[in-house]
C-alpha cells in the first residue's frame, strides 16, 4: 500500500469533497476534474442544508425543544457564498466554486499549504478590488467545515496504551504507564500533546451518501445488480454476503442498509526512496460495497476513518486506536442513525455492518489480535499449527494434513522420510478462540 500514500494525506477529504461536489447524473465521474457547474454546488449545498436541518429538528424536538436555530445561520452564510460573484462582474465563478476547485488542485498536485497561502495572497492582490477571495488556506477550510468536512483530533499515550478520550479525557497522565500527555506538561501556553490520533467520523460521510440525490440512487445497486447467470462480478454474489442475508434477514429487508469493508496498512510518508522503513503510519480506510464495482474501488469512494501516528507501528495495540471506529460501528449496527434518502425523499433508519477486511498477513496479526509470527502463526491451524524449528526459524510443515485420507502423498517417503497419518487440524469456533 506504499502508493497510497499521497492521496492518504489528511488533506484527502478534499478530494473526497470536490469529486462529491461535482458528481452529476449526465457527467462520469472520470470528468469531474473538468466541469464545475454552479448550479451543482447549489444542488448539492441544498441537499445538505435540509438533511442537516431536518436533523436538527429532529433532535431537540427529542429534547422536547423546537428551536432548530444552529443550523440554519451556518449554511444561510455557506448559500451566501454560493450565490455570490467570486469579483464584482464575474458571472463564470461564485466565490465557493473558485475554493472548491482550488483545492482539488491543491490535493491532485500536493501543494504545501505555505504554497497556497502565497497563491492566495497573490490571486488576492491581483484581482479587482471587492473579490472573495480568502487570505489563506486556513480560512478557505473553515468555510467548508460548515459543511461537516472534519476531524477529531484525540490526544494519544506516547506507549500506546490508553486514548485520552471519553472517560480519560481529562487526564494528563496515562492511566496505565502513567507518562505524561504532554510534550512540556510546564508550558504556561496551549499544551503539545505527544502523540495525537486522527478521526474522521463516519456517519455524516455515510449519510452525506444519501442525502444527494446524486450518490443516492447508486447506494441501492447491490439489490438490483446482482449476477443473474452465476457469475460473481461483486461481493453481492458471493457466499460471505449471501450468509449474512440469511443469518440477520431484518438488516437485509433494508437495501439502504450499509454493508462495508475496512483495510489497513502501514506506509512511511517520509520515504525518500532509499527504502527506509523506520517509521510507520498507519490509516484505517472504509469503502462502500452498496455501491456497484465500478465505483465502491474507486480512490474517491474511499473513506478515510482513521490516520494512526507513527513512528512505529500500532502492533498489538492496534485495538487502542480502532476504538473511536468500533464505537461508531457498533451504534450504527444496534440503532442505526435517521436518514434522509434524497432519492425518495424520505426518511430512513440507516444501519451499518462490517462485512470484512483487506489487508496483507502481518496487518492481519494487529487487527485480529492473533500473531503472525511463531509457533502458531497460522490463524486457521491456531493452536494445531504444525510448525518446526529449522535453524533458528520457524517453518511451517505438515500441509499433507489437510489431504484426503487415501490421498497417495500421505503415504509418500519424499517430503521428511515419514508417512502422514495425522487428520486435518480441527476447526475452532468462535468460542474457542475468545478463550
């Protein structure tokens, strides 16, 4: 996963947002770098506005409070800006369409936000007088946080034990190792932390889906695009998917209802091609298998869930970082969260599952909490690993196991001198290994 990471930066949600933004039904995705159409953003500005203040309403009136006030003043300015010439005269850009292709060509060419501020502040100068275009690259973001592109920042123990979130929030030592959370607890201004995780929230992306009517509409293609011949041209045609069908036949009655998988590799940002792999970051990507093929492996339906600190890697303490995400998961599986489908125009309870995960063997090993290295690597054998020692390394033998009884290898001198008469290891449920 060592080309990802460019386009694994935390700036990603950039690209995310402007391919989003200009999605159209009549334009293919792979143009979307060439067309900005301001009646789009309108669109698509709008579609959140109202799932946004529909949430609003929505809660306090839970609250048994009426007042939907919190919303409304955020995008009454975001409308604004949509609406408004990017200079006095200008009638091919409004102000929010400059920004949002501006920083698609910052992401697609990886311009240091130093760089940006310098265009900026040149384009500001260059101009005529009264234009809107913002003083620097700060400013152009908040702009579009108001539409809920952002991350949590959650301070981290520099041993990896514990987030300083939740319950440990306001803690400024580990609870476990008892290390300091700050680089200079001292300090008499704004704290450093030591190590800081990064988390992009799941569910507005998620529901971001199918609140345009642009996106919404494709959410729904593994109900009506499955094989008809037998053929699996999608995870929808296999047997994991099928299983899961059968086993919660409630969460399948919904096609709206979210079925995801979750990968996970380290890679070095700071590589400078000599190979070096002493430090290791660590993200935690989601894509969207509702979506058809052509699509769900797409760079821009990707979503970046979680960018893990280096230098090293999480190992077995991967857990500690997946918290903020299984929390999350596990609300959208057991309640799931209300959802406008702007295809219908109508309301929904969206739930979500993890069907799986992509990753190579040692990523396996954190993730899973099983050990990719040892005596007994292999997370199917588990306890039954037939493995050797051969000169000072393990060595995994005895594949002649998993053969038919009368199978004629079994009987062979060739392989160590021996006949193989042991049965297949025996197959643990899911009791056994949390045991």
């Amino acid at each position: 996963m060592a080309e990802m990471k460019y386009h694994l930066r935390i700036n990603n949600f950039w690209k995310e947002y402007t391919k989003w933004t200009y999605h159209r039904d009549t334009t293919p995705i792979a143009e979307v770098n060439d067309v900005a159409p301001q009646d789009g953003m309108v669109n698509v500005i709008e579609d959140i506005r109202g799932e946004r203040m529909e949430e609003d309403t929505y809660l306090n009136q839970e609250n048994s409070n009426g007042d939907s006030s919190g919303v409304v003043d955020d995008f009454e300015d975001l409308v604004k800006e949509v609406e408004t010439e990017l200079y006095p005269g200008c009638t091919k850009f409004s102000s929010i369409d400059f920004l949002a292709k501006l920083l698609n060509i910052k992401d697609t060419y990886h311009f240091q936000n130093e760089a940006v501020d310098r265009l900026l502040s040149l384009l500001r100068e260059s101009m005529p007088e009264g234009n809107k275009i913002p003083p620097s690259y700060y400013v152009a973001k908040k702009t579009f946080k108001k539409i809920g592109l952002a991350y949590e920042m959650i301070d981290v123990c520099t041993n990896d034990c514990a987030l300083f979130w939740k319950e440990n929030e306001s803690l400024q030592n580990c609870p476990v190792c008892n290390e300091s959370r700050w680089v200079n607890k001292d300090t008499k201004g704004t704290k450093v932390a030591r190590k800081v995780l990064r988390y992009f929230p799941l569910t507005p992306r998620l529901r971001r889906l199918y609140c345009s009517r642009h996106t919404a509409k494709d959410m729904i293609w593994h109900s009506t695009g499955r094989s008809e011949d037998g053929t699996m041209r999608h995870p929808v045609d296999g047997s994991a998917w099928q299983d899961f069908d059968k086993k919660y036949p409630n969460f399948a009655m919904e096609p709206r209802n979210v079925r995801l998988g979750l990968a996970a590799d380290g890679f070095n940002p700071f590589n400078n091609g000599s190979g070096s792999s002493t430090h290791s970051t660590w993200p935690v990507i989601l894509t969207t298998y509702n979506l058809p093929p052509w699509l769900c492996m797409r760079e821009s339906t990707f979503m970046l869930t979680l960018l893990i600190p280096g230098p090293k890697s999480p190992g077995k303490d991967m857990d500690v970082f997946l918290r903020p995400l299984v929390d999350e998961l596990k609300q959208l599986w057991q309640t799931g969260v209300r959802t406008k489908d702007a295809a219908t125009n109508t309301y929904f309870t969206m739930k979500a599952v993890l069907l799986w995960t992509i990753n190579d063997f040692p990523a396996r090993s954190s993730l899973s909490g099983w050990s990719g290295q040892g005596y007994m690597a292999c997370p199917t054998c588990n306890q039954d690993t037939p493995s050797i020692r051969v000169t000072g390394k393990c060595a995994y033998v005895g594949h002649r196991r998993f053969l038919d009884a009368n199978h004629p290898w079994r009987t062979s001198l060739d392989f160590n001198g021996r006949p193989e008469t042991r049965d297949h290891p025996r197959q643990f449920s899911p009791a056994d290994i949390e045991a």
